[in-house]
C-alpha cells in the first residue's frame, strides 16, 4: 500500500472519484409488482407505495431496488485538474446512465468517495444496474492482485471511502448529516432543495434543478473530504487551502446560477 505523507497534493494521487445520486420512486417496478396499469397515475402509484411502506416501516423511504436513478453527479480530480458535472443529459436512459457511472471506474480506477453511499447510492446502483444489465467488472474485482485486499465492495477498505460511515466508526447511531457537517466547516452545505423534495421536482419537469442540487451535494462531499484529508495527515494546511481555492476557480468557471450561489454562500 502507498505510503502517504504530509505535505502530498491530491494531484499527485490517484484519481478521486466524488459521486451523489438522486432518485425518484420507479413507477415502472411498482406497476409489474401491484399488477397495476396505465389507468393508475403516477402519483397515484407512488402514494400508495408511500402509504404501505408508512405503514410497514414508519417511514415513506422507499427499498432500495425501488428507486430510479434520475441523477449522478461527480466530482473528478485527477493530475492538475479538477471537473464537476452530472453524467449523460436530463432526458437519458437509468440504464445507460448507471453504465457511464461504471465505465469511468473501467477508465480511472479511481479513489471513490462519498457520502452514505455505502447505505444508500451504491447499494440503489447495484440492483438498478442489475435490472438494467449494466457491466461493470472492474468495480466488483475482489480476486486480481491487489484488490483481493483493498476492493471497492468490501465496507472496511478504502478503495471506496464512505465518508460518513468511516467518521461515525461504523456505528449508525453516530452518524451526521453531510448539511450539517458541510455547514460547521465553513462551507455552504445544501442549496435550493433536498432529498424530500426531489421527487415532487421530478413531477413538475424540473430535472435540471435536481441535476443542479446533486452536484452541490457532491462537491460539498469533496471538501468535506479534503478537510478530512487534511486531519488525517494526507494534506498540509497550504495544500488543503489550494484545494479549495483550486474548486473556488473550477466553479467561478463554470459560472453557472447554482455555482454563483454557492459561491455567495461559502465564507
């Protein structure tokens, strides 16, 4: 294993691999499973699957398999440069989107990371991308070289870095919320809406809103990760503060209404 020291820029690392979901109930699956037509809105089919998981669980927190992937998000750096954005356009295929999010693991082999998504992203990615057929050997490597001892499956290894589960020590009841730690470490956390609200977006037409949201999760989750970074010993002050400086300008950049705010909003 790489040895890590003190002073070493992320650049000079192997690529990082930011990532945030977002998803809405799939209609499609709760149709074939309540043998239920086009007769039956989708509003409708969506509130009576909240309704039985209320009153099966005490929460509308819809299964895993049972949540459409409308949005992926990422945060890549790699050598000198940084890049934020949501793969494939608005409109784009579960399928074909869940593949291009496996295809850049193919590509980098990256250092994945992110937030709760080990509970939550991966797990939705491994059932839709098996409904869908996606293909994805790389990441579910567990035997070649290496990855038989750092994987990106196995919880306790750090080929993929679940950021909020590794600081709770594994412990569920020890776990925060990405706003809330986004926000004590001085940077803007969530902006415009959150989880709750995304599939009444969905609803109204408003998927570049989603889009938008997602990547402001992700690309609090990657300073979020550079503080950590920094606490653990990986990254010098100075080069911690260049990393942010360094999103400062991608983002300035981009010059997008979402990234102005952001950056309005980052002490």
């Amino acid at each position: 294993m790489r040895v890590l020291y003190f002073s070493e820029k992320l650049s000079d690392m192997t690529p990082t691999l930011v990532f945030d979901i977002e998803t809405v109930p799939d209609i499609k699956g709760l149709r074939v499973l309540h043998g239920l037509d086009s007769s039956v809105d989708d509003a409708e089919v969506a509130e009576m699957a909240y309704q039985q998981r209320r009153q099966l669980t005490g929460s509308d927190f819809m299964p895993h398999h049972l949540q459409r992937v409308v949005a992926i998000s990422c945060v890549l750096r790699e050598g000198e440069r940084i890049k934020v954005w949501s793969l494939g356009e608005p409109d784009e295929d579960e399928g074909r989107l869940i593949q291009r999010f496996f295809d850049g693991i193919e590509k980098y082999t990256p250092q994945l990371v992110s937030w709760n998504g080990g509970g939550f992203d991966l797990p939705v990615l491994h059932y839709r991308g098996l409904i869908h057929g996606v293909r994805c050997a790389r990441y579910w490597d567990m035997e070649d070289h290496e990855f038989k001892w750092n994987n990106y499956i196995n919880r306790y290894h750090l080929r993929h870095i679940d950021l909020m589960d590794l600081l709770a020590m594994y412990t569920g009841r020890a776990n925060a919320p990405l706003d809330d730690l986004a926000k004590l470490t001085g940077f803007p956390g969530k902006l415009g809406m959150d989880g709750s609200q995304v599939w009444a977006a969905y609803q109204q037409g408003r998927l570049p809103e989603i889009r938008n949201y997602c990547e402001t999760d992700v690309v609090n989750t990657y300073l979020v990760y550079t503080r950590f970074q920094m606490m653990r010993g990986v990254l010098s002050q100075e080069a911690y503060a260049a990393e942010c400086e360094l999103v400062r300008g991608e983002l300035a950049r981009l010059n997008k209404p979402h990234w102005q705010e952001f950056l309005a909003a980052w002490a």
